[in-house]
C-alpha cells in the first residue's frame, strides 16, 4: 500500500516562518519535520510513498528526494490549490490507488501503526480515521463515536474538555472521492464531516506521541520534544497531549 502525505498547504498561522517554506519541510530537532513524519510511516505494509505537494513543490522535492528507508518516493503536484481533498483525489487518481494510507505532513502520530491498519481491506468501511484520546478537545474538535466504531459526529472547535480528536491518520478508499472531481475541496469539512450513510467512517483509536506543528506554540513543543536523547534513533517521548 502507498502512503500519501499532504505537504501543500500553505502553514498562514505559522506567519512569516513559512512564508518562503512549506511547513512540513520546518526543521525540527535538526531535520525537516517532514522526514520525521516519513520515517514512522515505513511500516511493512507500506511499499512506497506519494507525496501530495502545491507550494514551493519544488523545496519538498529536493528536501526528500524519491527514495526514503528502502521505499520509492513519488510526486503529485497540485496545479492550483485544491485543498486536502482535492489533493488526495488527484494523488490516488494520478498513480492509480484504490486504497491509501493518508498522513498530514505536519502531523505527528507516533501509534502501532500496523495494528491499527490490520483488517481493513477485507472491510465494508469507507475510511478509517485514527483517533486520540487527549485532555482538552479545545483546539481540535470533537470526534463522537457511535456503537461498532462508527464515527456519528465532528464537534466544532473551541469545545473544553477531554474526548477523542482526528489524529490526522486515514485509510481511505477511491470511490467516495471520485464523485468530487476536479474541484476544490476539504478533506475534513467536504467528505468527513458530511457522514454520508454511503460512505461509513470507522474511528479507531491508537495511544502514542502525537504533535501537529501548526501553531507556533507546538512547533516549540515539537522542538523540545524529538530533540530529546533517542529521538534520532527512532524513539519519541511519552508525552500527553494537554
């Protein structure tokens, strides 16, 4: 199975610090947070990656290359914006993919990643969204869960409190995407939060590390964090989420 990885956002709430780079290529502990981000997606069930790119495509790129720990390295290239969706529907259109593992490329979950694949293909579920348990939904939403794993509702951010948040992880199937098209549109807010009863969301949550460097305030935290002793060899904090 390919991982795609959605590198083309613009990072505008990071202001200036990524006004001439994209967010994902940010250097954390010494390397672009994005390489982190590659080097836990290299799982087994992982055979190669494709990276949806649009701003400064280029810098990622050069950045990464196409050949990352064993595994090929393909592009997609938005050619105008189209939002995490549209981005995601051009990648799997683009090289073929029936089935993908999605990750955002300034997200990171550090979860049993095979685990939490397993089982998946031989199921009637539309996506699968890794989910984590944190102390204040507040900046993320709430996800509420129904019985037998089915997501039933996205609360709206701002929500105090602990619950269950997107972590930003998908398996994600072609069909619900095709009827988009080539237009813009989100990922989240266009197909997930919609809920159509077609296209059934499964939540599975995983325990882990977990940081999204979209606020200046979390790249911080991401810096101290992987900076740690063992980092580079592949081992990430325990640290909660507040």
């Amino acid at each position: 199975m390919k991982a795609v990885v959605l590198c083309g956002g613009l990072g505008t709430r990071l202001g200036k610090l990524t006004q001439d780079t994209p967010k994902p290529l940010m250097l954390v502990a010494g390397r672009p947070f994005l390489a982190h981000v590659l080097d836990k997606l290299c799982v087994p069930e992982v055979d190669g990656f494709i990276l949806a790119t649009g701003f400064k495509a280029e810098q990622v790129e050069r950045s990464i290359g196409t050949y990352w720990l064993g595994r090929n390295v393909l592009y997609s290239v938005e050619p105008e914006a189209r939002g995490t969706g549209g981005a995601l529907r051009l990648a799997m259109e683009t090289f073929a993919q029936e089935t993908v593992l999605v990750a955002n490329g300034d997200t990171l979950f550090d979860c049993d990643l095979s685990a939490w694949m397993a089982g998946f293909d031989t199921s009637s579920w539309a996506t699968r969204m890794a989910l984590r348990e944190v102390d204040d939904c507040g900046r993320y939403g709430r996800v509420q869960m129904g019985r037998g794993q089915g997501v039933i509702a996205f609360g709206e951010k701002g929500h105090a409190g602990p619950g269950l948040i997107n972590a930003g992880l998908y398996l994600q199937r072609w069909a619900p995407l095709a009827g988009f098209g080539t237009k813009p549109f989100s990922l989240e807010s266009d197909y997930l939060a919609l809920l159509r009863p077609q296209w059934p969301i499964q939540g599975v949550t995983c325990n882990g590390y977990f940081i999204d460097i979209g606020i200046p305030e979390d790249l911080a935290r991401a810096q101290r964090d992987l900076g740690v002793s063992g980092a580079a060899e592949g081992g990430l904090p325990n640290v909660r989420l507040a």
